[in-house]
C-alpha cells in the first residue's frame, strides 16, 4: 500500500490548482474573489484507497469535477460549501457533509473565502468492496449514497470524530502510516465507520447472529492473531456484516471482536516473555503479535497482568 503525506501553502492560483487536482481531482477552478486574493492551506495523508486532508482556499471559488472513479466527503469545518449534481443544489455547513459521488460531474458553485474543508476521498472500487464485505450484502456496481450526511447524530457523529481526530495530527499520522500494517487497520476502520454511517439499519441484510458465525472469527484469530485485522476482514470471514458480527459477539462472548483479538494477542506475547530468548527485545515481542506502538502494549500488558513486560523479564 503506497502512503505519502503533502503539505501545501501557496497564494499562486496555478500552484494551488495543480496541488489540488494532484491530492484529490482534476478540475476547473474558477476565481470568484472581488480581488483575486487567495491563499491555499491544505495538508493531507494518502494511504492508498483512502486520502484524508484539510483544505481552505482562503478566496471565494468554485470547482467544477468529475470525480473520476472515487468518492469524496467535504465536511466543511467553518463557512460553507454549496453545490450542485443532477439539478440538485445542496448548502453543507458545519455539521453537515457533502457527498460527491464516484463519476457523476458536480459543480461546487460556491466555496466561501472562510471555508476550511475536512476532505476524504475513497476509491469507488474499494469503498465499494468494503461496503459489499461490512454489510453482508452485494451493493456493487454503485453504492447509494445520500447527497448530504448529517454529522450532529450518530452514527454520523462517530465517523466524524474519527476523521477529525485523524486529520488533526497530520505530522504524527505520516509518521505512523510509514508502518505497514497500521495504514490498512486504520483505512479499514475510515470505511467501516463511514459505510455504517450511511446505511439504515434496515438495509444491513443478515440474520440473527449465531454462535457458529462467532466461532468462526474466534478461530481466525487464534490461527492468526499478528494479521492486520479490519472489522471487514472479520465480517467477510463469518459470512455477516459488521453490526451482526458485533452484536453476535455481544451476545455469546460479552466483549467485542476487538477486545478478544486484544487478549489473544496479550496471550501470545506474555507467552514468549515468560520464555524470552537471548537477544529478543520486548519491542520484537509486540511487534510479532501485532502491536505497532511499544508504549500501547506495555499500557495493555499491566492492565491485563497488573506488572509491565520489563518488570516480568527481570525475574
């Protein structure tokens, strides 16, 4: 997976524009400005599927696109975005966002000087994918997704803190993709919190969970605990979308899917400390059963066996 961060500032009109199309689209760009003034701002993570960043123009414009085999979300985090496809105009402030939807031409006829943009972009093929293994049911060739997603109530709510937190801190989260299998845990986590955000309960197909379909990602993890594990990953493998996953695990286990994975792992690790070779560090120990951040799996060995992994392997 190809992961790359870019930080742009620039008052030039031709750099900001190809910057742009550069990150996310080509477009048009249109000066609406009375003075001609701008100032791009925008600063983004791109780890392959999914592209996350922030963007102001600091100048009126508006953008005319095709998106071409991708969705884009534009969550304006003050200002406001207004924009038109398929006769429909649609205003998107602050608590709302707009959805610009995979090979569909969309003018965005005005995005005001004071606007600053939350922008995710998702390839359709993937996002598309994901949504068939998330819900448990065949969407594709198209998703149907709303022209605007209330983000003041969950689920929205929930799929907007979590872009948020992400894009807040840019620099550490550069650093944090060059890992390799941090990047497709946290583009997994983006389009299962997004896909169920857009998807009424009604539409989610599946029945009751069982205890078969538990079993089934119990087994997986135990085989393969260290494996990257997405919510997806875990649905595709039982045959259900996430939602019945997790309220099957709520039901039979008690815990969610993510809490068992957590103390296999845990399991594993205090294993091989107990029985520690000559030359291995702590951090390799982590690092064999999937915990990408040292800090993390020390915090989560002393919650599970009240000591830290140093203190073990000192005696």
């Amino acid at each position: 997976m190809t992961m790359a961060s870019t930080i742009t500032e620039t008052q030039d009109w031709d750099a900001a524009s190809r910057a742009v199309a550069g990150a996310y689209f080509p477009h048009t760009l249109t000066d609406l400005s009375p003075n001609g003034a701008m100032k791009l701002s925008m600063r983004t993570v791109d780890f392959g599927p999914v592209t996350l960043g922030r963007l102001g123009w600091g100048a009126d414009v508006s953008i005319e696109c095709d998106y071409p085999d991708a969705y884009e979300i534009n969550i304006p985090l003050s200002g406001s975005l207004e924009s038109c496809s398929q006769g429909d105009t649609v205003l998107s402030r602050p608590g709302q966002a707009a959805v610009f939807r995979a090979d569909e031409p969309t003018l965005i006829t005005r995005w005001s000087g004071d606007c600053s943009v939350l922008g995710v972009k998702f390839d359709s093929a993937y996002l598309e994918q994901e949504a068939d293994r998330i819900l448990g049911s065949d969407l594709r060739p198209g998703l149907h997704l709303p022209s605007q997603i209330d983000l003041t109530e969950a689920p929205g709510h929930s799929w907007f803190r979590l872009v948020r937190s992400l894009t807040a801190q840019l620099r550490e989260l550069a650093d944090l993709l060059a890992n390799p299998v941090v990047g497709p845990q946290l583009a997994g986590a983006i389009t299962s919190a997004f896909v169920l955000a857009v998807t009424p309960d009604e539409e989610v197909r599946g029945g009751a969970p069982r205890p078969r379909i538990v079993k089934r990602v119990l087994d997986g993890l135990n085989d393969d605990p260290a494996r990257a594990w997405t919510a997806a990953d875990m649905a595709e493998l039982a045959g259900t979308s996430v939602r019945r996953l997790q309220e099957g695990f709520r039901e039979y286990v008690g815990r969610s899917p993510s809490e068992c994975l957590l103390d296999i792992r845990l399991s594993r690790a205090d294993a091989d400390l107990r029985a520690l070779e000559p030359g291995v560090t702590v951090s390799e120990v982590a690092a064999r059963w999937g915990f990408t951040h040292a800090g993390r799996f020390s915090a989560a060995y002393r919650r599970r066996y009240g000591r830290s992994p140093s203190e073990l392997i000192r005696f």
